[in-house]
C-alpha cells in the first residue's frame, strides 16, 4: 500500500513504497530526506524507539507523486505527513543557512578593504605632501567606518579596517613630526655649533643691567634697545599678506651685537623653538610673572629680522612679546638665557614703567 508523504522542506508530495515505513526516503524535488512514519496498528500509537530505526534502514529514492488515478475503494490511501520528532533536518536546514550567511558577511566589508589598499598608496606617496594628505585622510575616514561596519557584522573585515587606520594615520603624523623637525633642526644645529670650543668666561654675571646697558659676554653685547606697548603688525610668512593683532602686547627689543672682528656668532633667536624649555622671563615687584605670547609657526612681526648668524661687528634686534603687565607695576626685571649665542646662565636687566612707549 504506497504511503503519500509531503516534504517538509519544499512542500511537494511524494508516494513512498510501504516497505519504506519507520525509514527515510528522498524528495525526488530537492533531495531533502524524508522520515515515513511507521504506521501502528489502529488505537495503538507508534513505539518513541521506533523513531531511532530511521538511522538503520536504508534510504529508498521515491518518485513524485501523480496526480491520479482514483484508488480502489479495498486500498485505502494513507496520507501521513513526514514529521521529524527530533528538529534534525530542520536544525540541519537552519545551521547551514546561517554558516553560509556568516561566510557571506565575512568577506563583504569593502570600506576595511578600501581603507587598506588607500593606506598602502598614501605610504607609497609620503614624498608629495599635500597630495600624501588628502589620500591618507581618504584611507582613515574609510578605515574609521570600516572598523564601524565590521563591529556591526560582528568582525567582519575588522583587521583590514584597523590596518588601513593605522598606516593613514601614521602616513599623516609622520609627515607632519618631520616638517616641524626641519624647521627646528637649522636653529638647534646653530645652537649647537662650536659648542665644544667656547671660550673660557661664556658665563654672565649675576650684574642686573639697567635699561640700554650692555651685558657682555666673551664677544657678545645684548642689552635691551626698547620697550613698547600696543597692537602688532604681523607678517605672513607664506605669502605677502600683513595684519594686525587685535590686542596689545607688551614688546621688548632686545639688541645683540658681535664685537670680533673675525669670527661670526652662531646665533637661534630668544624665542625659537629650541628655546622651549629655557624662555625669556619677565617679572614685576609684585611677584608677577609675564608669560611669552607666540603668535604663530608662520607669522612674524613686521620689522624682525630672521634668525641668522651674526657677522663680525654687526649687530641685530629681536622683539620678546609678553602679555601687558598690571597697572600697579612700575619696576620689571627680565631675564635672557644666554643659549641662542652658545653660552650658559642668564643675560639679567631691568626697566621701570618710564622706559615704556606707547605704540
């Protein structure tokens, strides 16, 4: 007596031979395995081990079922619907879905991917800077969403994402650490020259200089030429343009002067950058203490002479900008390392209010 029995993956009917009761056939339309459930006597329900004799007993491959021809009224059709008591095709189903959707997601990050091979031309292009910028700020903005991305996809393509943001990022710091290391390396190798030969006496005295009084060391004068309040007129360093600082400032110019007639003075300016842990100081009679102003890596006041050796008997000014002191303050004392001409100690002077100019 032929079984009918549907398929519970792709919903089609097929005719099972009764032999094939307890026992599993094929769907001759996906290929899916079906369990025929084994048909208990009437009001007799099927053993729970007969359910296990699915695994022992071989698989029989079935034909569709035809749409057919009326059974005989002595043979009654058995319409049983394939069940699985256990989930095992079904969980079986359901696994490789998912295993084949994780393999999917896994390799469908294009932005980690992206980031990366950016990353790599940003490296390949670090001698063009300006073009070496833009293509690294590409390579990072995608390497942050493609680190996003993968944390979304549960790690999908998180090692190029993070990859590519790194060498972006390097490709920008490490362009920007050398430029601002070539623009310092010319005044610390001028602060450096002839370290090792100084004369004996390259330290000043402990002597405060009065205003416009000379400080000598071995052949350098330095004395404070002027002091002045006001505005400041700035000079772009890149191109023409000039402006003017919206707040006053209080400027000191001081003066250095080269008293050999032979030898030139390696000379890196009061407020360079290799100056930054040894700057200028300016205090008052109060105990207040005036901080240096920079006014920026390409701006220089108007007037200012770049810092450049100093020539046998020529001389140089160099303004020090520092916030305007408080109004009670009459008496000021400044004090000058003497490290951008090669010496050791500081240059000390003094000046009252009168010796301030408004501007």
């Amino acid at each position: 007596m032929p079984i009918l029995i549907t398929c519970q993956r792709c919903g089609e009917q097929c005719n099972a031979p009764d032999s094939s009761a307890g026992g599993q056939v094929i769907c001759p339309h996906c290929s899916a395995p079906i369990h025929v459930a084994e048909i208990a006597p009437p009001g007799l329900p099927a053993k729970a081990e007969n359910w296990e004799r699915q695994f022992k007993r071989p698989v029989t491959y079935v034909q569709p079922a035809q749409s057919a021809p009326q059974q005989p009224a002595h043979e009654p059709t058995v319409n049983v619907v394939a069940d699985d008591p256990y989930g095992l095709s079904k969980n079986r189903d359901h696994g490789s879905r998912s295993r084949r959707s994780q393999r999917e997601t896994k390799t469908s990050n294009s932005f980690a991917i992206a980031s990366l091979v950016i990353s790599v031309l940003s490296v390949l292009t670090m001698c063009l800077p300006f073009f070496n910028l833009v293509i690294s700020g590409i390579g990072l903005t995608l390497g942050v969403t493609g680190i996003a991305v993968a944390i979304y996809r549960s790690g999908a393509g998180m090692g190029f994402a993070i990859a590519g943001t790194l060498m972006s990022g390097l490709t920008i710091a490490l362009p920007a650490f050398l430029t601002a290391a070539a623009f310092s390396l010319p005044v610390v190798q001028k602060l450096q020259q002839d370290r090792g030969i100084r004369q004996a006496g390259s330290t000043p005295s402990e002597k405060r200089h009065a205003f416009r009084k000379l400080a000598i060391v071995n052949d350098v004068a330095v004395g404070v030429e002027r002091v002045t309040t006001g505005t400041l007129k700035l000079k772009d360093g890149i191109g023409d343009g000039e402006s003017e600082t919206p707040e006053k400032y209080l400027t000191v110019w001081v003066q250095t002067a080269n008293r050999s007639k032979t030898k030139k003075i390696p000379f890196g300016g009061w407020t360079s950058t290799a100056m930054m842990f040894s700057k200028p100081a300016l205090t008052d009679e109060h105990g207040n203490r005036y901080r240096t102003v920079s006014l920026g890596m390409f701006r220089s006041i108007a007037g200012a002479e770049p810092d450049d050796d100093i020539y046998p008997e020529k001389k140089r000014s160099d303004p020090i900008v520092f916030e305007l002191p408080v109004d009670a303050a009459t008496k000021f004392n400044l004090d000058l390392p003497a490290l951008p001409f090669n010496g050791d100690g500081l240059l000390k002077f003094e000046f009252s209010r009168e010796n301030i100019r408004e501007e």
